[in-house]
C-alpha cells in the first residue's frame, strides 16, 4: 500500500518551504478537512494536547503582528492563513474519553509541570509535523516559523487557561517563482545507523 | 496538486497504531528510501537535529530491552525494526552548511542549554513525526512509544557525545488482525478556531 512518486513528492521530496503566496484564499472548509486529516495521527496516549488558531481576519493578523520577529512581518501579513500552533497544558482532563480503557489522567494531573509540558510539546509538536504534512496531501503550501515572541502571542491568543504557543505555520498556496535554492540535507550515514 | 482519498486513506485516516507486525522484515534498502524522504521535512533554519538508529539485530535488541516500559518490551522485541528517535545537542555544528546563508551556527552555540534543547527537541520532533508518515507512505506500518527509560537508552546507544533519545517507533507490517478498536478524537471546535 505505498504511495506512487507524484504523492512521495507532494508530500516531501518537491514539497518546499514557502515565504510567498498567491492570492487564491483559503477557505475554512479546507481549514476543517485539514484538521479531520492531522486529527488522525498519533499521540502518547492518544493525548492529542495541539490546539490550533487559523489566523485569517486582517483584525486578528493585526493582533498578531507585534509578536513576529521583524524578518517574518510581512510574509505572514500577507499569507492567506497563519496557523498558530498551541498545546493545551490541561490536555489530560480530555483523557478519560481520548483513551478510556486506562486511568490516564492520573498519569498527568498533579505530576511535575515539568513532566506535563514535555509530553505536551512533544505530542503536541507532532500534530504541528502532522498539519504541515496533512496540509500539503491537500495541495496547500507551508511556512512554518519559530521566530516570534510567545509570550505576546500567548497574551494575545490565550489569555486564559493553560494553552501555550509552540511554532507558526503560513498556509496558502506558494509562489514557486519566488523559491530561493533548496537547502541541503544530512546524508544518511551522517544521521542514521543501522545497528 | 491534492492527493486522492487513497492516498489520505494510508497516511491519516485509516492509518493504525501498531503492536503486533507480520514476520515480513524491513531491509535496509528501505531504510534508506525512508530516510531519504522524511530528511525533506522542515525545521527551524534546516538545522535537521534529529538523529536515527534503526534497531534490527538480536543483539541491539537486547540491548535496548533493559530500558522498555513492561508493557512494551514484548512488541518491541518482536517487531521487525526499532526507530531510536533522538535529536543532537550539538546540531548547531552542522549549520554552516544547512544554512549557509546566515550564521546560524552563532544563534545556538554558547547559548542556554534551555535554548539548544529546545530548539533540538522542537524540530527534531517533527522530524519523528515526518518518520511516521514517511513510513505509512511507503507502505510501513509504525508503533510510537513513549515508555521507556531515557537515560538507560542514551547510556546504551549514545555513550559519547550529545545525542538524547526522543521517541521510540516499531517498524514492519502491521497485522490487522490484531489491531483493538480506533479511539477518538477531538471534534474540530474543541481543538480549533478560525479568527
């Protein structure tokens, strides 16, 4: 059940970070059946501890801007869609009906912060990998960005409860004409070992 | 450029956890392929912290026993290959070459170990999710998990250096006949809002 070349280079080997987009919008039933994609993937536990933010009205894209890092402004300004990447630190309440045949919860609520948050940025941190991918399988493009205040973003978009900003990510459809040359990779005896 | 539902079908929706593979192995060959597909994924200035120890001997199995969680050392051991997700603390060594168009290298070294870690455990994460569905792509099915003793696995498989485990994922051909019931997830409007 592999998928064929075209699909492997949609997804990875052509797919390319992208800074400039066209202006074709994106709808928000895209925006649904790209989270009914990523929803999918797995967790620890099933903990699913991402949250999502699609940043679209020019009045929420003001209210981002003083969070962005100065070289980041205004290719996110002008994106069709900024996703804002979060991770709820209260995601184990959802426990008991995300992964009911174990007592979950109780292996999260009232441990360490520090226990809390790390299983919270690394799942979490895999739905945003998820969303990226899922995003591209549905012919959008990515700008994923971590140069941004998260705190000002947190103010801004979270002023309550427990969730937290993790990375950004620009979603609309790219203009290849304003790619700049593809960065290297690691070879594969510089990153892997078979043992 | 979207994919067709088949597509979607093996990488997210009806894409399964598993614990149980056939005896079919994983060769290396495929490895590689795989390695050669997820390296395309991006991370925060291309600085690719993730590094990858397939676990297929007897004997490297044995050694990685110690360290799994009860509930996971049977799977474990039985599955065709073992991922060692982990990610280098001295990533930033490479960047003047995966970014050689800034000094990227001086945005990480000398810097808080909070800072390095970060940055290593963000991106080298997604590059773990970027394994998982690189792995459905080319007709793999994985097995993720969390359990297991960090330190135990690092001293086994890292002795030297700055490498830290991330992850674990089981590696082959799932069997579907051992697979439980899908648990659920988040509706749309309990992790997502469009702005």
């Amino acid at each position: 059940m592999s998928l064929d070349d075209r699909a492997l280079d949609v997804l990875f080997r052509q797919a390319r970070t992208h800074s400039a987009f066209t202006p074709e919008p994106v709808d928000d039933d895209t925006l649904r059946r790209l989270y009914d994609l990523l929803k999918w993937g797995p967790t620890a536990a099933n903990s699913c501890p991402a949250r999502f933010v699609f940043v679209k009205s020019r009045e929420a894209k003001e209210r981002l801007r003083p969070a962005l890092a100065p070289g980041n402004v205004d290719k996110t300004m002008a994106a069709p869609v900024t996703a804002i990447v979060a991770y709820d630190l209260e995601f184990y309440e959802q426990l008991p009906r995300l992964y009911p045949h174990a007592d979950a919860r109780s292996w999260y609520a009232g441990k360490s912060d520090e226990h809390i948050r790390s299983n919270a940025m690394r799942s979490g941190t895999l739905q945003g990998a998820y969303l990226i991918i899922a995003a591209r399988a549905l012919g959008l493009d990515c700008g994923p960005m971590g140069g941004f205040d998260h705190a000002k973003v947190d103010a801004a978009f979270f002023p309550h409860g427990k969730v937290r900003s993790n990375f950004l990510c620009n979603l609309g459809h790219g203009d290849p004409a304003r790619l700049h040359p593809r960065n290297p990779r690691l070879d594969f005896d510089e990153a892997c070992r078979i043992e």
